[in-house]
C-alpha cells in the first residue's frame, strides 16, 4: 500500500523501522472497514484467530497467547529516562541509549518474512484539545484489530497529524515471545515506546497503559493536565440533571462495575440513571469556564473476562456480544461460543484457554484464564454517555479514591480541601485479596491507583497534583472523597451490598458538592451523618446500626495507618512534598491517643 502521509518525521521513522526489522511488505493501517475485515479473514485462515457463532457473536474472534505470555509484566516494565531520579523509586529503570542498543538488538530482523502493519492512533475524539496521536508498527493482525477498537485509527490521525513531530513512536515486536527477553519500555523525554517479546494486549496495545498513562502522565506534568487510572461516570437526576464524577480504585476493587453500574430499583423508579463516559482512564485538563473537565481518551473496554456475567455486570456483558475479540477464554464447541468462570453452564464439550478439551462439568482445572479478556467496543455498552464523544470532556464535580479496609475506612468520608484530598490519594491502600500470589490482607500501597503507570518520580506527582489545585479557583475545584464498599463485621462479613446499591454512596457524595446535606467534622474527614444515606428498599440488609459502624472511626486502626503512610512516604524519598508531610502530621495529631 502507498504511503498515506507526506509527514517527513512519519515517513524517516517508518524507514528506519523497515531498516531495523526487515519486514517482506509494509501495509498502512487506513481505518476502513474493508482493510480491518480482509485481516480478521486472514488471522483466521492462519490460526491466530477463531471465529465464533455469527448469529449468537456476531463479528466476534476467540484469541490465544501463548501461556507465558498472559498478562502485564511490572517487573519488565521500564521508564528509561536519563537519570534514576526522573523515574523514581517506583518504577524500573533503565538508561535510554543502552536499552534502545539492546533492544534493537532482540528484534532486529524479527519481520523476516513478515508483514509491518503501520497504525495511526488517536488518543480521544480525532481533533479534540484532549487528544494525542501515535504510530504503532506491529507485526501482529491482533495488534492492528484491538487498536481498531480501543482507539481511533487510520487516515483521519494522519490528516490530523499533517506536518507536525508532535506524536508518540510504538514499535511492537513480537519475536518468540521469550520471556527472559519481554520488555515494555517508555521512554518519557523521546515520545517513545517499545514492546518486544510479547502478544499480551497490555503490553503491546500501546495506547492502553503505555501511551495513555505512562507517556502522557509525563506529558501532562509537562503541560498543566493529568492521565489519571480512573473510571469516568455521570449520575443522571430524576429532572434530567447530570452530575460526573472520576474514580480510581486499585485491581480487584470493583472499578469496572462501578462504571457500568446498574441503579438499585428504588432509584430506577424514580427516575435516575447512570451513564458510563469511561471505564479506566481520565483525561483532565482545566476548560474555558475554570472548571476541571475529565475525557475518556479510548474507544474501547479491555476488560477482565472471569466474573463478569448479568449479576456482577450486566451492561459489560452486553458490550461483549458484538464485534468483540476475546483473549483466553474457553471455547465451547457445541455452538462454537465462549465461556469462563464466573457464566452459567459450563460446556460439556470444550477447550480450555491452552486449546487443550476441557469439559466443565467434571474439571478441576480453569476453563479460561483468570487474566483473560475481552476487547469490545464502546458502542456496544446500554449505558454509554451521550457525552462520550464530546471533544471537550465533561465537567467533574468530585475525586473519588477507594480500596479494600475490611476495618480501617468508614463506608464514606470527605477531603476538607483539595491538599487532603490529594494526601488521602496518595496515601490509598488495598488489602490483598486470596486471588493474589501471597499472604491474604497484606496492606499495598497504591497512591491514585497509579503505581505501576506514573511515568516519572512519585512525589513529583505528588507536586503536580497540588500543582493543579492551584490552578483552579477554589469554588470551581471538585472536591475530594474516599469510599469502602469492603468493610467487614468481626464476624468477617462484608456490611455493605454493592453493586448496584453503591449509587446510594454516589448520592450522597454529588449531595454534598452541591452543598445540599451536611456533614460530621472527624479526626479523618467529613463523615455523612447515617440519616443522610439513603437506605431506602434495604432495610432488610443493612440496619441503621451496621451503617453507624461502617460510619465509624477507630483512633488506634487510624494511628497505625499513619505510621504505614509515613513508611510509605519514607520509601519514596526527598521528593515527597512538604505540604503532604504536614497533612499526615495532622493526621498523627488527631488520631494520638
């Protein structure tokens, strides 16, 4: 194919790659509907893709990578940046000239007897004032299919792009998939990214974590905006009012279902609605009026596939049904569909994710993988936005952090200002679950849900955050609160339903940023008088008195918090800034017995 651009930086770069990995054919990723349903077909005739029922899964493509090769890699996952400082204590580091000789090194040749597919990228709507474009060159069809869905690609970007250098270099190399030889490298100051030796799509769609996080939160440093890990909704009132609010919530603390949530009926009779604008990330940026405006720079849901069904998540498995590429998951080979834990009827007659049968009945192995995934597209979800595509965002009335405290955290609480609100952020913690490798309740760290994603040293992060909140006229700043939908009775049972009956705390905390009910000054925050949460149509399953524990604030859990904040602080070094050690002193004094 010609080439579809005369940017010379685009075209020298492409040359270069052609150079370095010795593809027999390059091919331009265009964006038509025709370009991206000939490669399905090809994948297909090759093995690299299954394709399922077309009456049930319409348009729909079962993947499998190899077994080494199934999830993301922190621990070969690097920031390559001049100094070891600018990356932090965080992230892994490497030296950007030595990683690049290294590098090029593994994957020189690697397209030998294939061929480079070029994908323009954009991050956000094409021409939005949020949005960043990028050139991908892969040598996997899977690659060029799930950015056609978690991104908008083609021609339009290279229109958009037109003469400019301002754009993000991905080269993805698949090579054997050899672990000992898989990295993900960004490298911040070069607008560059490198995924090689592996097929995972979190490693190697690279407008997912790479780009969209990693890259741009040091974009944003750079240029007064935020890439947050969070989850954008609307809350829409019974007279037709939309309030957003952003979340971030570490894995396994039920971000996506918040996403997506479906009103308890008590609310759907009344009226309210919940629109989702993201699922995963946020970019936010001042707007013209001083208010902070919050956009979903992908297209798509890479979503986790195991526990997603009608009762944990009803809209996401709706969004799963068509157009819809599915990575390790079981097939069954009755009708030719897709099952994993978490479905009902399990296949008498089937694959596991390895390919090998598998019958559900009787097995004691895994159907589908626990890190398998489906790559769906947005405009598949009931509950998408309206505003999803708006260029310019929609406007964010709250901050909203949480985690797994099975005692420390009252169900809700808020910041009294926007630097407290950006210390309880930094100081987010969850307790592992037994679906993780080790010890069971074990406090992580994990400051904005962003751990493994800030591009750049933690405590200069930290800075940037309040460097925002400086930004914005106090009145017109979103305010700031911490939730915990996992609080537990001494009996070890959680106290609080979720799902659905999360709206309640939602509520509640759009209430309060529009100065409608009031609030309980405590040692931590400003705690919702229980009368103020609405248990209407659960009385049956929380008591006035279970929500006042929830609701509760225990000195000496909270004593020992701040002694593992300040551990925690310690570790990232001078960089911490002062003005977050002066709200964990605060903290410390409140809670002293």
């Amino acid at each position: 194919m010609d080439n579809l651009t005369t940017n010379k930086s685009i075209l020298d770069w492409v040359a270069d790659r052609v150079a370095l990995l010795s593809p027999d054919k390059v091919v331009w990723i265009d964006g038509s509907r025709e370009q991206i349903e000939a490669l399905k077909a090809e994948a297909v005739s090759t093995g690299e893709f299954i394709k399922l029922n077309e009456e049930k899964l319409p348009d729909c493509y079962l993947h499998r990578t190899d077994p080494s090769d199934v999830a993301r890699v922190e621990g070969r996952t690097f920031i390559c940046t001049p100094t070891r400082e600018e990356t932090g204590p965080l992230n892994n580091w490497m030296a950007p000239d030595e990683t690049y000789e290294l590098l090029d090194g593994i994957i020189k040749d690697s397209y030998k007897g294939k061929t480079m597919y070029v994908i323009p990228y954009s991050m956000g709507p094409v021409g939005s004032p949020f949005s960043k474009y990028g050139l991908e060159v892969t040598d996997s069809i899977y690659v060029v299919c799930n950015m056609d869905i978690m991104t908008r690609i083609g021609q339009p970007v290279l229109d958009a792009i037109g003469s400019s250098e301002d754009w993000i270099k991905g080269t993805h190399a698949s090579c054997d998939c050899d672990p000992e030889k898989r990295y993900i490298c960004q490298f911040p100051q070069d607008n560059t990214i490198y995924s090689v030796c592996s097929c995972y799509g979190g490693n190697v769609l690279q407008g997912k974590k790479c780009f969209a996080l990693r890259i741009a939160s040091y974009l944003g440093l750079h240029e007064s905006w935020q890439a947050e890990h969070m989850l954008i909704l609307g809350l829409e009132y019974p007279n037709g009012d939309i309030k957003y609010l952003c979340a971030a919530f570490p894995s396994a603390c039920g971000k996506t279902n918040l996403a997506m949530l479906v009103p308890p009926e008590v609310y759907r009779k009344k009226g309210y609605k919940l629109w989702t604008v993201g699922d995963d990330i946020a970019w936010i940026r001042k707007g013209p009026d001083g208010r902070m405006y919050a956009l979903n720079p992908e297209y798509g849901f890479f979503g986790v596939a195991p526990g997603t069904n009608e009762k944990s998540n009803p809209n996401a498995l709706a969004a799963t049904r068509e157009g819809t590429i599915f990575t390790n998951v079981a097939l069954n080979l009755d009708d030719n569909t897709i099952w994993w834990e978490g479905l009902d009827n399990a296949p008498e007659n089937g694959l596991d994710w390895q390919g090998q049968p598998w019958n559900g009945k009787t097995s004691t192995e895994k159907g589908a993988y626990p890190n398998s995934r489906f790559t769906a597209p947005s405009r598949n979800c009931p509950c998408l936005s309206s505003e999803y595509e708006n260029p310019d965002g929609v406007p964010v009335e709250a901050f909203v952090f949480g985690g797994r405290r099975a005692k420390l955290a009252p169900l809700v609480y808020q910041a009294r200002d926007w630097n407290h609100g950006v210390f309880i952020g930094s100081s987010m913690a969850s307790e592992t679950t037994a679906a993780a490798t080790g010890a069971v309740g074990v406090v992580r760290r994990d400051p904005m849900a962003m751990r493994p994603f800030i591009g750049y040293d933690c405590g200069t992060y930290f800075q940037h955050w309040l460097d925002i909140g400086k930004t914005v006229d106090v009145d017109k700043q979103p305010k700031f609160f911490n939730v915990n939908w996992f609080r537990k009775d001494d009996e070890g049972h959680f106290m609080w339903p979720g799902f659905g009956d999360n709206l309640r705390v939602l509520d509640w905390i759009l209430k309060r940023c529009a100065g409608e009910v009031d609030a309980v000054e405590t040692e931590i925050g400003f705690l919702p008088k229980p009368e103020d949460i609405n248990l209407e149509g659960l009385e049956d399953e929380v008591s006035m008195d279970a929500l006042k524990e929830m609701l509760s604030v225990d000195k000496k859990l909270w004593a020992e918090e701040a002694e593992g904040i300040e551990e925690f602080y310690d570790s990232l070094g001078s960089t911490v800034p002062a003005e977050l050690k002066d709200q964990l002193a605060k903290l410390k004094a409140a809670v002293a017995e």
